[in-house]
C-alpha cells in the first residue's frame, strides 16, 4: 500500500512491485483521480503505472478490465493492481480513429454488447470517474437508470453542492416520464460504461486497448449515446454497428439526450460549470 505521508517514489514503488527499478520515468496523460507514467524497464519492457490518493480504488479499474478481456475485449495487461496504485503493459498506439478503427470498434462494442447476461446492474460496485456506481440487479432496465444512474447522480452532485435543489427537482420530474420515454432492452448488455476517446487505445486503424472501465449490465443504448456525448465516433461506427445491432428508431432523436443526462451529471458532480447549462438545456428540450 502506497504511505500517503510521503512523497511519492515511483521508480521504488515500481521496483516493490515488479521486482526490477525502471531504468526510465516518463509522464502521461492522465484521468481527474490518478496521475499517469511511462516506466521503463531495463529489460526493454514497458509498463503504465497509475497512482491515486487515499481512497482510490484502482484495484477495482483491474478487476474490470481483466472481466473485459473475459468477454473478448483487448486490453492492457494487468501486472500489478492494488488501490492507490494500478501497474498495466504499455500499448503502442498511434490515437487515430479512422474509418478502418471505426469498423473494428463497432465490431468488438457490438459483440461485447451480445453477451448473455440474465439482469442488470452487477455484482459488486463499480467506479466511474472516481465516484461510486451502486449496481442493484434488476430485472427491468428503466427503474435501474432513473434510481441508480439518474437520480442517484443527481443527488451526488447536489450534496457536493454543483448541483442546485431546483434543478434536482427538475430532474425527478423528467425522471418521473422515462417510464413512457425509454424502452426497455430485449436483453442486458455488458458495457464499458466510460468510452470517451481518452479511453481507447488506437493503432494503424484497429483498437488495440481500452482502460477506464465503468462496466455494469445496461441498455445498449446507454453506451452509444456516451459515445456521442465527446465525439468517440463518427458515422462509419454507427452504420457499421447498426449492421450487428440494429439501433431503435428514436434513438438519436430523443433516448441518447435523455442517457447523456448521467454522464453529464458526472462532470457536474467533478467539475460543475458549463456542465450544469448542459443538464439545463436537456431538461428545457422535455419540458421540465
């Protein structure tokens, strides 16, 4: 476990726990809750160590990806996992997201998207962004996402204080429509619950890698219209998707608004600011 009283030796946290002290220490680009390196190794091997403050749980981000690779998603190594710090393989990767990588994220999303699964929620917690997601199993998905994803954000946001009571009773309105408004799954997906572009690992036009899971058992659409949210994708990934996985009518027209909701409400409850004018202008859209 990382000693919160002391500066923080990476090169002889790396050695405790590889065995070998990095002959290098390069930074990277980081998330809100952990700050990111390049170590490498006199071996010639290369690894990303992630460190967090009391409190994190990157041993949960491990947990995760290794249930990813599980369902045939290409992931980073996990070498070491504990939680204030997070030891993973380096992946070349050259960030660019051609037509070529959209066919092939559509093609792994869409197939992690088919794994049979009896309920939503999970089986223990999980994490996105550093902020707790309670997972509940259920067997209907809409009372999942207005208690446990909708109002459950809204409430943390509103108690870190980013979020107004009058907006949070705004919220419970809109959330007492959804019944009528979204459409219950056929079945459950597996989704990586946090696929913004920072999140997937890029090479000569393939996805080589994602990191950052939020996983949980959800609607499909909860996943696309996150990736709408930041511009993961463009064009060719949903037509290449539809393919495997016809998307309901309505969906870009209204349910992806709605979905955005809860990854927006967790900017506000980081960051708030611009954030809340965005929660404010969907809300006005359905006349709450």
């Amino acid at each position: 476990m990382i000693d919160p009283t002391t500066p923080l030796d990476i090169a002889a946290l790396v050695e405790s726990a590889l065995g070998q002290r990095p002959s290098a220490i390069l930074p990277l680009p980081g998330g809100c809750i952990a700050d990111v390196v390049r170590a490498d190794m006199p071996n010639g091997q290369r690894v990303v160590v992630k460190t967090g403050d009391p409190g994190s749980e990157l041993d949960l981000e491990g947990w995760m990806l290794k249930h990813l690779a599980k369902a045939g998603w290409p992931i980073p190594d996990v070498l070491f996992a504990e939680p204030t710090m997070l030891i993973l393989s380096y992946v070349e990767n050259d960030g660019q997201m051609t037509v070529a990588a959209e066919h092939h994220a559509a093609d792994l999303l869409a197939a992690l998207h088919s794994t049979p699964q009896p309920g939503f929620g999970f089986w223990r917690l999980t994490m996105i962004a550093g902020l707790p997601q309670a997972n509940p199993k259920s067997d209907k998905w809409v009372p999942f996402f207005v208690e446990h994803r909708l109002r459950a954000m809204a409430d943390q946001a509103l108690q870190s204080g980013q979020l107004s009571v009058s907006m949070r009773t705004r919220i419970d309105r809109l959330a007492d429509q959804l019944s009528s408004r979204l459409i219950e799954p056929t079945s459950p997906s597996l989704i990586h619950g946090d696929l913004w572009g920072g999140n997937i690992l890029l090479n000569k036009g393939r996805v080589v890698g994602v990191v950052d899971p939020a996983c949980y058992w959800a609607h499909a659409e909860m996943e696309l219209a996150f990736s709408t949210l930041f511009s993961t994708f463009g064009s060719a990934f949903f037509k290449r998707y539809n393919e495997h996985r016809p998307i309901t009518p309505g969906f870009f027209e209204e349910r992806r608004d709605i979905y955005n909701l809860y990854p927006l409400l967790v900017h506000v409850r980081l960051f708030g600011g611009t954030y809340v004018g965005s929660v404010d202008r969907i809300l006005k859209r359905f006349g709450v």
